[in-house]
C-alpha cells in the first residue's frame, strides 16, 4: 500500500534583535569596548542593550580590577568618565619609568609611539623598546629606569622615522605576523633603512641628506611604495618589498621639478597614489606616482602652486592640503590646487597639527598656542583664534592632538602642558623629568599613544633623559575649580551623553 502525504513546513529564523536585553546584555559582557560601541550605532534595539549597565560594569572591573567604582554613578557613566579622564591625564600618579642617554642634546631627537613599540633617536642612533615589558616589570618591583635596546646606527643624524605594518605593506609571510612593523629611517648620510624582524635594508640614491619620507605607502596601481624626499631637490620612490644589493633595484623612480630641498611630503587623502612635496622655497608640487617611470626624466607633476614663506610642515585631509608657513596656514584644494582658506596670525608659526574628526587646527608659536575650528571659515575665507593656549616660556615645537588632548612642548619649557581639546582648557601639566630625579632643562620630542606619554629632554650637555607616564592605573584625581567642570565646549559638536560613546570608539 503505498500513500502520498503532502504538507506544508516552515521554516523559521532568529535574529539577534529576537533575544531579550538581558540576554544580549551578558553576550556583550564578552566583547571588546569597540564591539560595544558599534553595537550601538547599529539600531535602536541593540543602542538599548549597549546602554545596559551589566555591560559596562563588566568592561569596567575587566579594565580596571582595583578601582571602585562611585556608588552615585552608573557604572557607564563611571566608565566614560574615568577613560575620558584617563586619556586627557588628570591624574597625579601615573607609572614613572625614565633612562638617560650619553650624548649632545642639541642633536635631534624623534620619538614614535605606536601601540607596545616606542622608536627613540639620538643624532645616528635608534632604540627601540616595548612598553609591555616595563608594566609587567613593575607589577613586581618598583618603577626604576629602563634600557631601550639599540636598533642600528646610520653615520649621520636621523632626519625622519616612519612605522608601517607588515600587513599595510604585504610583507606577512603567516597571520602571526600581521601586528609586526617595519621601520623606516631617513638620514643626513644619504640613506634610507628598514629595520624589521626578517633583517635590516639601505636604500641608497640621493646626492644629498635625505630630509623626509612619505607619512603613508601609496597605494593604487604602484603597489608597496614609499617616497623620499632629499637636499638634493628630488623626490624618489622606492618598493618596499624589492631586494638587490644596496637597495639599487629598489628605486622606482626620481622626480625632478623641485629647485631648493625637499623637507616636507604627504600622500593625498582622497587618492591614495597622489604624492605631495614642498620645497624650502615654499613651492607645492603634487605627483601622480602612477605615471613615474625610471627609464624617463618626464615629470608626472600634475599641480603646482606656492607659499610666500618656508614651510614648517604639511598634512592631507581627504582632497585638501595643509601648508603651515610664516605666520599662516594655508587650505589648498588638490583637485583644482587652488586656495580655499587661510589661516592667519601676528607671529610665526613653529609647529601646527590637524585634528580631521573635529576640524581642529592648532599651531604652536612663542609663548602661546592658537587653536581654530576651520568649520569657521567665513565668505571671505578667513577665520578668527577659537581660544589661546597660553603659558609656555619659549616657541611650541611639539603638538599632539587626538580627540580628548591637546599636549604642548618647546624646548624653553621644563614642562608639557595638557589641554581639553573641547574647551581649550588646560588639565595638567608634567615635569619631563621624573620627581627627585635631575631636572630637565627643555622638551627637545614628545609622543603621546593614549593616556601614555613619553617626553626627552636635556639634563646637562652631555645627557639626555627619556621619561615615560602612564596613566592606565591611575587613581588620584586631580581636582578642578567649580567653574572649570561645567565649562562647555567652544566648538560646534560639544560632547553629549550619546556622543561621548561614539568618541570613545574612535580612540580605541
């Protein structure tokens, strides 16, 4: 006998907004802060449940096991509040780990601060150390002076360091080595060196001192390239992954059209194979790497323009450049490469930097710092100060600024000062030499990752010190004037309850 049954089945799913908050509260209990704050941003329902306080009270006691929490505040509220704090250093006592180096303070000093790694030169040298290593050390003993292991030496100053992942310029031979990094260094000697785990290289080409590199590797059709700019006017372009001896295969191509030397370059925002220099005499020159050929002196110059005065440094931003020179910082449109606003004050201009995700710009001259919103900018194309940074004995040479800080320095100054980059309003300032230790005389590098910092500076004129802060597990509060805590932003996006999530994974 045989029979022929027909039904009809369903078939049903589940989606993550079918389960209960209390349910994707505990879930999200294991996930990192960012995930958190994704979660967030990606409807209501789940905004709701990145809201529950489990969540945070979990990420919370993760973070920082031996801080207790202030029974008036939610633990996100107490969490926000202690990382913004954190991160704009407003502590007392933050981790202290200092060493000295033998050596002419005067010679320049670059420091790089990336994630575990920090990159110190002193005149020829670099060392290098992981910061890793120092916390755990501490953790047993107390915070005592550290060693930087020593990388190399080229036979002149170092004139520039750049960092780039393994993975960015397709050198990871297995996923282990997806975190790892490759250094560049520039040098007075005519070189340029990589420094990585799989063995050292030179890059050699230039006539002259080679003054600076590209701040990222250009992208498009030209693959892993990376370019150099040099006393002897010209721009070169190297493969970062070619091999040969002494680098002579790794040299793609030499650009021609500068006149004066070549101190200043940056790859474009909004095309990743557009390459912009500026030369000593203030002409701005952008290439089209695609187009370079070694076999040809042809130049692929594809937009030229000039400032009236020496440049002290540029930046890219999406299709606009920023030229800092004289008194002025000039917004130049790379699409057209003509002028969309200026920038002016009274007095030099001896550092600035861009803060994109805000559209801050801050410039450091003698004495005092100016910091613009250039959202500002009026029909006639200029814009006024949004607030002064005063307090510095001498000329500002070093700016960091991320979405919490503003960090300021100068050589004339025993102390780097701290600004809340909402207000303008300064939070703390640190000695760049440790308490009870010999007295620094001067910011010569500064480099801030986070709520760590690390300054150097001169401690007599055969000595440098290097002095590293962090502020992790840090608990006395620096307390602040009634006034000063309910100041509200100068800028046109002050932090809201919801906004101040949304920064958070920005820093993260």
């Amino acid at each position: 006998m045989s029979f022929t049954s027909s039904s009809t089945s369903t078939s049903s799913s589940t989606a993550i907004t079918d389960l209960s908050v209390d349910c994707l509260g505990h879930c999200a209990s294991y996930l990192s802060l960012r995930d958190v704050s994704n979660i967030s941003m990606s409807c209501k329902y789940l905004n709701r449940a990145a809201y529950s306080d489990s969540i945070w009270q979990s990420l919370f006691r993760r973070e920082w096991p031996h801080v207790v929490r202030q029974a008036e505040s939610s633990y996100r509220e107490a969490y926000l509040r202690r990382h913004t704090a954190l991160n704009q250093f407003r502590y007392a006592d933050p981790l202290l780990f200092e060493s000295y180096f033998p050596g002419n303070p005067s010679h320049s000093h670059h420091l790089l601060f990336y994630k575990n790694d920090i990159i110190f030169s002193q005149g020829p040298s670099l060392y290098s150390l992981r910061t890793d290593e120092l916390v755990h050390e501490a953790t047993s003993i107390p915070p005592q002076g550290f060693c930087f292991q020593v990388c190399g030496n080229h036979n002149a100053r170092v004139t520039s360091i750049r960092l780039y992942s393994r993975a960015e310029a397709n050198m990871c031979q297995n996923e282990s080595e997806r975190d790892d990094n490759i250094l560049l260094t520039s040098s007075s000697d005519h070189t340029i060196r990589l420094w990585s785990k799989g063995g050292n290289r030179c890059f050699k080409g230039h006539t002259g001192p080679v003054l600076a590199l590209s701040d990222k590797l250009l992208g498009g059709s030209v693959g892993n390239i990376f370019a150099s700019g040099g006393e002897d006017g010209t721009v070169r372009l190297w493969s970062i992954n070619s091999s040969g001896n002494r680098g002579q295969q790794a040299l793609k191509a030499t650009l021609y059209g500068h006149e004066k030397a070549v101190p200043f370059m940056s790859v474009a925002g909004h095309k990743a194979s557009l390459l912009v220099s500026i030369s000593k005499d203030g002409k701005v020159r952008a290439w089209d790497t695609t187009t370079a050929s070694s076999s040809s002196r042809t130049s692929c110059c594809v937009g030229m323009t000039s400032v009236p005065a020496a440049p002290v440094g540029i930046r890219c931003h999406e299709s606009l450049l920023y030229v800092a020179a004289g008194p002025s910082v000039t917004a130049v449109d790379l699409r057209t490469m003509c002028k969309a606003f200026t920038v002016s004050q009274q007095v030099k201009i001896h550092s600035f930097e861009l803060l994109p995700s805000k559209s801050l710009l801050c410039v450091g001259s003698t004495s005092r710092g100016n910091l613009w919103d250039i959202r500002r900018v009026s029909d006639s194309g200029k814009v006024a100060p949004t607030t002064e940074l005063n307090g510095h004995a001498g000329p500002i040479k070093h700016i960091h600024m991320d979405s919490y800080k503003i960090v300021t320095g100068g050589p004339d100054d025993e102390c780097v000062n701290v600004w809340d980059v909402d207000t303008g309003r300064q939070t703390n300032s640190l000695l760049c030499s440790a308490p009870d230790r010999e007295p620094v005389y001067g910011c010569s590098a500064l480099a801030v990752d986070g709520c760590r910092i690390v300054t150097a500076g001169a401690v007599s004129p055969e000595s440098t010190a290097v002095l590293i802060r962090d502020f992790k597990n840090a608990t006395n509060y620096l307390s602040e004037p009634a006034a000063a805590s309910s100041a509200v932003s100068k800028f046109w996006d002050p932090q809201s309850g919801d906004a101040s999530l949304e920064r958070v994974d920005w820093e993260e």
